[in-house]
C-alpha cells in the first residue's frame, strides 16, 4: 500500500481515544490528507470500553471526564454528542476509612486547605490534625525540584493526611503509590505556588479559591459523562472521521515501524502473513511499552525514556442489584479506601446515583481493585474479585442484597505511572521525537491520565503533523 505520490498519507497507529483524536484533528483541518488508523483490537477505544450489566448499558473503563477542561466535551460535540452530554446527578464522594465512611472535605486532591474545617475532625485524629497545622510554621521553602507528593504530604502536614486523605485520592487517580507520585506532574498548580514560597495549606487553598472563580456566570459541573456511557465516545469520533475520508482498521497490529527515503514503512498484521504500509508522517499513539518497541530504530533515546514509564494494572468490578432489594442508604457518589485500611477495593462509585440514564429499579456499583505493583491483588478469578468486592461494601455501608448481575474487566497496564521526574522524561521524549521528520506520539503516558488531557495530546500531535506537512521538502524526507 503505496503512500499517493501527490497526496500527504498520515498513519495514526492506535486508536485509543488519543489517536481517534489525532486521526479526527487530521480530517477536520486539511480535507487533501489520507489518514489511516490501525488499532490491533478489535475495536477502537482502548480504556473507553461499553458493556452492558443487568441489560443496562455501562462503562467498563473510564466512565467521567473532567468538565472544566473542555477537550472532553468539544469532541463529544464535534462528533454529533452534544445533546448526550449528562452531568453526574451526585458528586460527593467519602472515604471509607476507621470503621466508616466519612464525607470528604474540599481538597486539592487530598490536601487540604483548612484543617480546621469539621469534616476532617472524622478523618484524622486530634494529633493528626495538630500535625498538620505545624504546615503554617515550618519554613516555606520554594521547591525547585521534583518530589512525590505524598513525601512532601508526609513531612509538611504528617502522615495522617497523606495515608488518609492524599494517598486513597491519588490512588484512585494513577493506581499509584503517592509517595512516589511526582509533584510536578500530578499537581503543577500546587507546586506553583510552592515554588513561590507558598506553605502547603496555603497553596491548596490558592488552587481551591482559583477553582471556584467564575465571575459573572454559574460555575461549571466539574465533571461530565455521556448518556449511555463515555464508552461511546470512541465509536462516534471514529464514524466522523471516517465520514470525512479516514480509513480505521482495526484488528490490525502494528509490529515494525521504519523510517525509508520517502517517508516511513510499517510492518502490520500476523507474522504468518505481513502486510506492508507506507506513510509520509505517523503518530504513535499506543501505552509506552508498545511505543518504545515500535520507535527502537527511528527514535532509540526516545524509545528508552518510554520503556521507563511504568504502568499499574486494575481491574473494574460492576455489579447490580434490584433497588427494591437494597435496604441501606448510599449517600453520594461513592467512596475511596486508604491503602492503608488493607481492604480488597480501593474505590467504590454509586453509578445509578450518579448517571441519570440507568434504570431506577437497580443499584449499579463500580468497585476498583489493584494498586501499582500490587498485581498479587489481581492474581484471583473474576468470582473470588466479585466475592471480595461484595464483602468490602458489606462491611463499608452495610450493603447485603442478593447480586442480580456482574462483571470484572481487567485492565493489565492500563495507567501510567508519574513518578518523580516524569516531566523531565517527557521533555526528552518530546525532544528526541522532534528531530524525526514526520513522527509525533501522543496518549495517556505524556500529559495527564484524564480523558481531556489524553484527547489534547492526540489534537497537539495532529497540529505538529500539519504544520511539518505544510513544508513538502521535510515531509517528504528529502
């Protein structure tokens, strides 16, 4: 499959929601561009996965994008889902911790800016609270270099906060560890002001008083979803761009990438049977590990620096009850878990009390197992995880009905790890890409872990490639 002699041919290999955006950022800007986008399931989506529980349909992964980034929305509405998008009916979230589960107050995730506010009075103890008060003596030094947020956490506010409050909310964020979650990169708004000479207290209640800012007009849902489920996002960037003359072939695995006098050269499909595919430009919007196989030849130090991005595994367990056979209250959105406690799941989400389009009659609950290098967590059969999680909102809100329906997806990989330092690795990866002619990457491993963000990075790799396209010398490698 020859690249046209006369026409730009790009191929996006990966068609997670980062390369549906790339290929549709692509379409929409320049109608004389082949684009194609090999993806190795067999469907487009990667993490943005429908299911169907109880015959209700549902997210198997990601089931909410941030509303105040508008990347999310503006391809919803671009793609013909304007009149989809729903906010959650409830938001408030707890955490499941000394014996019950506590209203969480307002933090930047898990720091936060008043500790004498009283929801805190149930999270931590009269030491622990103490503790974090010391935060507005203690030097405010500037902190030049990067460091894992639940380190600084632990030696600026105590261990209680970071045990109890930092470390289940960045849990249920990366699936990480906190302490070696980077500042930097996790929370840059917040380092920003540390950086000024900002206390810790001070500079969450800084990013919380900027957050809260809406002159002149309603303050924006923080979050959004899709009626029916974000799982649908996917399917519908891919139908546009392919109404606007993409090509998205999926079951199509991407096993070697090249660089040839003319552009570039990718190896697809079995190995019993190799296809070859040549491209003027591509975009390598896979997780890290793909990507630095795929790029070992063309891009060797940025093939390096992606194979030091770690990822943590994680499985989604919903299940479904009648609601007439629910007898507790389940107040809000749902419930995070420290570490700590040593429970099964490490977060619990009410989605028939948050999504509007699920049928009142059920109670459908999404509960999260497996934290970064806790795989021994995964290592049990979709029952004995089913079990689990049913036991743990048990002892959580008392919540003991008779199951209906259930599911478990496991997601091996499937988030990234900002360890400290990550800023960094990316600026070198970035740099490392950008002296290949015709090669962009994009996805969750860059920028941010949260649907909008993901879509930026596939939009932002679109833009490099059409402004490279409009210089015909360097696109074609001559």
């Amino acid at each position: 499959m020859p690249a046209d002699a006369q026409r730009p041919n790009v191929v996006v290999v990966g068609g997670g929601i980062a390369g549906l955006a790339a290929a549709h950022a692509l379409v929409t800007s320049r109608a004389d561009i082949a684009v194609t986008v090999l993806e190795g399931n067999a469907d487009v989506g990667g993490k943005l996965r429908l299911g169907a529980i109880a015959g209700q349909p549902v997210d198997l992964g990601a089931e909410a994008m941030l509303n105040r980034r508008p990347e999310g929305t503006a391809l919803a509405r671009a793609v013909g889902l304007e009149a989809a998008i729903v906010h959650p009916r409830a938001t408030s979230a707890g955490v499941w911790t000394r014996g019950s589960v506590r209203p969480l107050p307002p933090t930047v995730m898990g720091i936060p800016a008043d500790v004498s506010a009283p929801a805190l009075g149930s999270l931590l103890s009269p030491a622990g609270r103490a503790r974090a008060q010391l935060d507005r003596w203690l030097p405010s030094r500037g902190v030049e270099d990067d460091v894992g947020v639940g380190r600084l956490v632990a030696r600026r506010l105590g261990r209680q906060v970071r045990d109890r409050l930092v470390d289940p909310m960045l849990g249920g964020v990366y699936a990480g560890r906190s302490d070696e979650i980077s500042l930097q990169a996790a929370l840059p708004q917040v380092a920003a002001h540390l950086r000024a000479g900002s206390g810790l207290l001070a500079a969450a209640s800084r990013v919380l008083a900027r957050s809260d800012e809406s002159p002149g007009q309603d303050p924006l849902p923080v979050f959004a979803g899709i009626d029916g489920g974000v799982g649908r996002l996917p399917a519908a960037v891919a139908g546009d761009a392919v109404r606007r003359g993409a090509v998205v072939r999926c079951s199509t695995m991407v096993r070697g990438l090249e660089r040839t006098p003319s552009g570039w050269r990718l190896v697809v499909g079995p190995a019993a049977r190799p296809e070859e595919v040549s491209a003027d430009a591509v975009i390598v919007a896979t997780p890290a590990l793909a990507a630095a196989r795929l790029l070992r030849s063309a891009a060797p130090h940025a093939a390096h620096e992606l194979g030091g991005i770690e990822y943590a595994s994680v499985a989604v367990v919903t299940l479904a009850m009648r609601a007439a056979d629910v007898s507790v209250e389940l107040p809000g959105s749902g419930f995070l878990v420290p570490a700590v406690d040593g429970r099964a799941i490490k977060a619990a989400t009410y989605s028939s009390r948050k999504w509007g389009w699920l049928q009142d009659d059920l109670v459908v609950i999404r509960c999260s197992i497996g934290r970064h290098r806790d795989e021994a967590a995964l290592q049990h059969s979709d029952a004995e995880l089913v079990q689990a999680a049913v036991a743990d909102l048990g002892d959580a809100v008392g919540l003991r009905a008779p199951l209906l329906d259930a599911n478990v997806t496991r997601w091996g990989g499937g988030l990234p790890q900002y360890a400290v330092g990550h800023l960094d690795r990316v600026r070198r990866i970035r740099e490392s890409v950008a002296a290949v002619p015709g090669l962009d990457v994009c996805g969750a491993a860059f920028a941010g872990v949260g649907i909008p963000a993901v879509i930026a990075t596939g939009t932002q790799a679109a833009a490099r490639v059409l402004e490279q396209l409009r210089e015909p010398r360097q696109w074609r490698h001559e």
